[in-house]
C-alpha cells in the first residue's frame, strides 16, 4: 500500500527550498548518535521527497526516521534555506494519521492514558503533598497555573514550590481540580484531532472560569497554549506566561526577594520547547543572576544551539534519549560546572536520569530560587552546597 | 552487487556498519546538486585496514568505490554515478593530535572543520580555511577538493596548510605522505597531487595540517558604490596596495536588496558593496583600514562604514553571513552555486558580464564575490519543477564559465569539477594536459574503480 505525503503550498516550497547542503548534521542530535544521514534533518527531508517520488516505500525504517525526530528545531537554527523542518515533520505524521498508516500502536496508547486519567503517565491519582496543597488553593481565580503531567504526577515538588513562590508575588491563582493534560504530545505525533479534542476541554473550563492569563511550568504546555489555544477560538484572548518569565518580573520588580544564598557554579540548560520554540532564554538566567553566590557557566552550546534532551522521542525509541543526554553532559566541562539547572519537567527527568557522577545535582529552577527566598530547607542533592 | 558480495563488505566493516536499505541507498546517492547516483550498499569503515580490504575487495570484483565525507559537494563529487559501494567516512571522526609545539594538528578525515577549530579555540589556535560549509564539511572532504572559502584571500586553500595525509590507494595499499615539517622537497609532492584529487586517486583517511594563532583582533569596513565595476577597482587597488585583507567580498545589487528585506537592514542605494576585513594586531589594523578607506574615496565610495568593536564587526558580517539565506526571499526552490575564478584585474569585466548574461536570458544571477582572489559565486536561480526555467538556467551558466575561460580564469576556484562541470573542462585544460592526467589516474587506479567517471569527460 503505497503512501504519498501531499503538503500545502507553504510546506511544499519549504521542502522544495531543502537542498541538501548538510549543515543540519552539525546540529541534530539524532544524528550525532547515529551517524548515519538519514537520521538527520537532510535524510528525513529527503526521505519526505522520495516517499512522494515514489521512490522508496513507507516501510518500518522510514518510520523509524519519521518518529524519532525529537522536533527539537535546532536543525532549523543553522538551516541556510530556512526549511521548517519540524513544521514538514509534524504534517507528515498527521498525514500517516489521516492514512491510517501512523502513529504507532504504543503512541496511541497515550490518547488513551489522557481519555482514562487526564493525563499521559496514566497515573490514577496525584502525590498526597501536592494534592494537598491544592486543596488549600482557591477554586477559580484570574490566573490558573496549568500543572502540567510531569511535574504533576512525578515531580509534584516543582509545582508545591511554585505555589509558594506565587503566593509570596500576591498573584491569586488557581490550579485546574481535574486539570486534563494539554495533549501537546498527541500533536506532536501527528494525532491531530485527538490534540484538539483533548485541549478543548481545557478551553471550555477556561471559558468558563472566564480565565484571563494561564501560567505554565511545562515549556510544551506553554507552546500549546500559546499557539494552539487561539486556533480553536474557543476562548477570548488568554494571556500566556512560562513561569519563568512572571519570577523574573516578580524578581525585578521587587515583589519578591532572595535572602540565602546558593554558592554554586551553574549552568542553565535551555529547553528546546522554551528557547527555541518560544524564544525565551533570557528570563530563567536572569533568575539565577538574582541569586545570590549562583555562578553562571554558559556552555560552548548554549541558547538557540543548545542541545536537546530528547524529551519528545516516545515509545519505542525511548532509549535514543539517554544517547541525546549523554551527548547533553558530554559538552558540560565537569571541572566548572557542578549542577545543571532546567526550567521543563521532562529536560529534569531526563537529565536527572542520566547526569554523570561528576555533576553533583541536576535541579529545577523553582526549586533553586524557592530554597534561595527561604521557602523550602532541602533540594535533594544540594547538600554542602547551600549557605 | 550480489548477496555473496555484500556478505563480504559486511565482514570487513560489520553488519552495523553496512547498509543496503533503500532508503540509505537514495539518501547516500545523493548531494546537494542535482546528480542522482545508484548506490549499490553504504559502508562506513572505522579504519584505514578496513578501507584498504573494501579497495582490494573492490579491485577483484571491479565494482566503483564513492569516497564520502559529510556530503555538502557543490559538484556532484560524492555522487555513485554508477552502480556501487559509497565509502562513508563520517564515523572515521576523531581528532588524534594537537601538536601545539609544532603548531599542527592530526585527524581522521571524518572530523568537521568546525570541531576541529572549537577544539583549537581554548589554545587559542585555529585553521584558517573556511568554506561556507564548515560546521559540516569534513577534513577529508575538505583536503580532497581543495576547499577555500572566504578567508582564502589572505590565508589560501586547503593545499598550504596539509603537511601530510594518510591515504588508501585504490589497490589497497596504505601510504603515508608528507612530513612534520613546514618544508620538505625531498621526492615529488604526493600530498599535493592529492590535495584537490576530488578522491579519484586515493581515499585520505588522516590528514596532518598546520594552525596558527588566532590574531589579535580583526576589524570590518563595508564600502558601498555606484557600480560593480567601481566597487571591483576599489578592491583590485587595496590588494596591488598590499594592504593584505582577510577577506574581501563583494555583493551586487541583487543581494543587497534581498538582503536588506531578509534581516530589515537599511543599505544606500548602491550599485555594489564591499566588505573588508583584515586582521592582526590591533595598530596594524587600524593603519591598514584607514588606508584601505582612502581608496575607497578615490574610487567614488558612497559610504564608508567601518567597525569599532567585534560586535559591530560581527554586525557588518552578518550582511554577507546572510546572503545566501536572503535568496530566498525571491522565492525559487532552486540555486546552482558556480564558482568561476578570473585573474583579479578582470573582476570588473566579469561581474559585468555575468549582469549581462542573466539579463539577456531574463533569469536571477545574484553574485557575490571573493574578490581578493577573482573568485566568485554566480548564484543561477531557477524552479526545479520548471523544466524551461532549468534549460535558460544551464545555458546560462555554460556561458558564465566561458566568460571566464576567455578572461583567463578557471571554471572551478573551490568547488571542484565533479560532476556537473565535466562538459566544460575542455574549454579549460587542452587533451594534452588532460592525457597526463588521465595517465595519473590510471597509475594510481589501474582498474578504474575510485570515484570513476568524474573531473574528465567522458572519453
């Protein structure tokens, strides 16, 4: 059975414009770890072009290609030609979709996590710590705090700190009591319909709360909200803040204040779904800057070049991520750096997963200016280094 | 290539480093031109002794072998064009020796020439040559075609910093050539011969190839003028001055306007830019800008701007950084980059007549330029699904490259002849040059199987 992709106008002139030139391979991470061509952006758009000539068959090696792009955008970052790689990546996998010839059986089971549990991880209920906490919030405000899943179901810390720090800024906020996951991962392996079933949902209880700004700790949730929300108009313009950037105002404006200092050489590692998708590079490192005894260490391969966690590589291929953290803490001079700080839940978890013994601590950054004003007394793996 | 043959392959370099998938077959058949090849089976050897059995192999079945190294050949170089074996060399990537003392390094041919150079940066050395494509091109590649690049001006091609490299001939045979020296003339100069063989004579697996210092500091001027050919006179002056600028590049009218649309930067209105750099230390660079700025004025600048800080310096490179991102915005798919090279006293009369000859076919040629060394890049635009558009745009082209036969100049100053400029090395070398050459070829490559049916015509 064969499969032809077909683009719009604007997607086939960007395929058009790739020729080829090769420098992607200086930037993919896939293709840093395997070495091979067609594991680059230039070998995905060529596959891309060659499944329309017709010249090589939708078979399990060009999925394989197709799926473990990690849409990360750094090939885009060096790209002479401009090609919106992710763009033409994402079409095609909403495509394989619509052709019943995608996702893959395990990507589905996602769509089904989210319609039992709200959320990916299939998890049936939050930790005790957060839920309680959220108990304590008011039931609607002017400003919900999306969770998110990861930070929700895994890293409930993150979140239990933020409320805090959120407290001290007097915003009032909320949380969503049976916040549904923003389906950016269905999305992002082309389960377009099902993305946008799963967002109206929150769409409709934001109308209905008659929502005005949604903060996030996700950087993928930031991106949804940012430019999936306004698609569905559902809602009146929404107002959308990563939670970096409201500290940062916070920070500067003076409404909040650090007290303890945090003597430590850090360096930030730039979530792809913040840097490069949002632009945001600035406000996380001007939080570290505020703090006092924090040393910032820029690697070589900082902001747009930043590399990738491969936090969006699902389910089979999940074993290329620890390949892409590796090559992460590879570039990290051990001998001046001695924690990675992140802003996204899922670049926590994989870091955090596969940080080498010679980098003392992989933290979140509301965790980091959370014990700096005096709100938590421990982050994990911190030990010795504070005060 | 039958199952018995790729078994063979597969127990030189190992199943994991051998592919006959179709989709690597077509990927690894291809460049960035538009040669398509027929890659039989990709094999991505990790040593010189395994690319030495895939020769011999090669020999005794007389089945091509296509060198690779990152694929970015504006020729056509890499391309399979018969069936057979791409000889990948990406994962041959480790740097094996910074010589600091001896100001040299030692790679295997697979390393970028931007890694090398970042591994360079802390020791505050560097190699100078940079083609456009650097932060993916590789050593090997580099060495084989001999790249240039914009720096080429001051600081030449490839060939003057290779001391040595470590090649496999197509019979099998390993050999080392060159030395640690900067000089030696002991026998005949190999590693030239190879240096720009377009890997037709041997498959370089290490090349040993000097650094030097990065200067002190280096410092941009932009000159804008009325005409090509005053901006063309301007810089022919600065070089006879011997002002000795890291680079000199010119952009035309084209690209300025497409430029200044893609990053909104606000140029006079001019027939043609310069960008000049020169480095070293710092007094000497101020002297040698300010002189470089009084020419300008005596060849009817219209504005000169020039650069205090390594910022605004980084600022006024952005323009021709740019410049070919900003094609785009005339919105064509595709862009055949040529590379003719005249003497520089004719850089004038080339410019104009590759104004001249884009007019006359009413087809897109922006052009810029190196021009410190008469090289330049004519950029033929056309739509690839647009068969006449293709046909004006390769009429085109053959009589840019005549143009710059006539003016005394070569078809190729960076690129190589590869593929795509096979059917016109006749204009440029006469059959006697071309039969010393073929007769090389055939005593390193007696059967014909290295990168065959590429830099000559078909016999």
């Amino acid at each position: 059975m064969s499969f032809t992709p077909t683009f719009n106008k604007e997607l086939t002139y960007d395929l058009n414009k790739c020729f080829r030139c090769s420098f992607c391979r200086s930037q993919c991470p896939i293709y840093r770890s395997k070495m091979n061509e067609t594991w680059n952006a230039r070998g995905r758009m060529m596959a891309v072009q060659l499944l329309r000539e017709g010249r090589v068959p939708l078979d399990e090696k060009v999925l394989e290609r197709i799926y473990t792009c990690a849409l990360c955008k750094s090939c885009e970052e060096i790209c002479p030609g401009l090609v919106k790689v992710t763009d033409i990546v994402r079409d095609l996998r909403r495509q394989l979709v619509e052709a019943k010839r995608g996702p893959l059986p395990e990507h589905l089971k996602l769509y089904e996590n989210i319609t039992e549990t709200k959320n990916v991880l299939a998890l049936k209920s939050r930790p005790r710590e957060l839920q309680e906490a959220i108990d304590k919030l008011p039931q609607t405000a002017d400003t919900v705090l999306f969770m998110g899943c990861v930070a929700q179901y895994v890293y409930p810390r993150h979140l239990t700190t933020l409320f805090k720090i959120l407290e001290k800024t007097e915003t009032d906020f909320a949380v969503l009591k049976d916040e549904v996951c923003c389906g950016s991962y269905l999305a992002e392996l082309g389960l377009a319909k099902e993305a946008e079933e799963v967002l109206a949902k929150t769409a409709k209880i934001l109308r209905e709360q008659d929502v005005k700004r949604i903060v996030t700790l996700c950087p993928m949730c930031y991106n949804t909200f940012r430019n999936d929300l306004p698609r569905l108009k559902v809602t009146p313009k929404i107002e959308v803040q990563h939670s970096t950037q409201l500290l940062e105002e916070a920070l500067t404006s003076g409404v909040i204040k650090t007290s303890r200092p945090v003597k430590m050489r850090l360096t930030y590692k730039d979530p792809c779904h913040l840097g490069r998708y949002a632009e945001v590079y600035d406000a996380p490192r001007n939080i570290l800057r505020m703090i006092e005894g924090v040393e910032l260490i820029e690697l070589e391969r900082t902001r747009e070049f930043s590399r990738c966690c491969g936090g969006t590589i699902r389910v089979p291929y999940s074993e290329l991520r620890n390949d892409l953290c590796r090559s992460f803490f590879d570039d990290v001079p051990k001998s001046k750096v001695e924690g990675v700080v992140t802003s996204c839940p899922t670049c926590f978890h994989n870091l955090y997963s596969t940080a080498p013994y010679e980098i003392k601590g992989v933290f979140d950054i509301h965790e980091i200016l959370g014990y700096a004003m005096g709100m938590i007394e421990r982050i994990e793996d911190l030990t010795g280094f504070l005060e | 290539m039958d199952k018995q043959h790729i078994d063979e392959l597969a127990g030189i370099v190992g199943p994991e480093n051998l592919s006959t998938e179709t989709l690597e077959l077509e990927v690894y058949s291809r460049d960035p031109t538009v040669v398509r090849g027929q890659a039989e089976a990709v094999v991505w050897p990790r040593t010189a002794e395994q690319v030495s059995k895939i020769l011999v192999f090669a020999n005794r079945t007389k089945i091509p072998v296509y060198p690779r190294g990152a694929g970015s050949s504006l020729c056509g170089g890499p391309v399979p064009l018969r069936p057979g074996i791409v000889l990948s060399l990406e994962r041959m990537n480790r740097i094996l020796e910074i010589d600091v003392d001896n100001l040299q390094f030692l790679a295997e041919a697979g390393v970028s020439i931007r890694e090398i150079n970042d591994a360079l940066k802390p020791l505050n050395l560097f190699i100078p040559p940079d083609p456009a494509s650097e932060v993916a091109c590789t050593i090997g590649g580099c060495v084989a075609n001999n790249a240039g690049g914009i720096h080429a001006v001051k600081y030449g091609t490839f060939r003057d910093w290779v001391l040595g490299v470590e090649v496999v001939l197509p019979t099998g045979e390993i050999i080392s050539t060159g030395t640690k020296t900067r000089k030696s003339v002991s026998g005949y100069d190999l590693t030239g011969l190879i240096t720009g063989s377009e890997g037709t004579l041997a498959v370089i697996t290490k090349v040993r190839a000097r650094v030097i210092a990065v200067p002190e500091t280096s410092r941009v001027t932009t000159a804008f003028f009325k005409t090509p050919e005053d901006a063309g006179r301007a810089a022919f002056k600065i070089m006879v001055a011997g002002l000795n600028p890291s680079a000199i590049e010119l952009l035309d009218e084209t690209l300025m306007q497409t430029i200044s649309q893609y990053l909104t930067m606000k140029f006079p209105p001019a027939g043609a830019m310069l960008i000049i750099e020169f480095d070293g230390s710092r007094g000497e660079v101020k002297d040698r800008m300010d002189r470089a700025e009084e020419i300008c004025k005596g060849e009817g600048v219209i504005e000169v701007r020039v650069s205090a800080t390594d910022q605004e310096s980084q600022m006024l490179w952005s323009a021709r950084k740019s410049a070919f991102q900003s094609l785009a915005v005339l919105g064509k798919t595709s862009i055949q980059i040529e590379d003719v090279t005249v003497p520089i006293s004719k850089i004038p009369e080339m410019l104009r007549r590759i104004h001249e000859i884009a007019s006359r076919h009413g087809i897109l040629v922006p052009t810029f330029g190196h021009v410190g060394d008469g090289n330049f890049h004519p950029h033929v635009l056309y739509d690839e699904e647009n068969r006449e558009e293709y046909e004006t745009a390769m009429k085109a082209t053959e009589e840019i490259f005549k143009t710059a036969i006539e003016l005394g100049g070569t078809i190729s100053g960076e690129h190589g002849v590869g593929v795509l400029k096979r059917e016109f090395f006749s204009l440029e070398h006469d059959t006697k040059e071309t039969a010393v050459m073929r007769r090389i070829k055939r005593l390193f490559d007696p059967n014909n199987i290295l990168n065959p049916h590429k830099i000559f015509p078909e016999e």
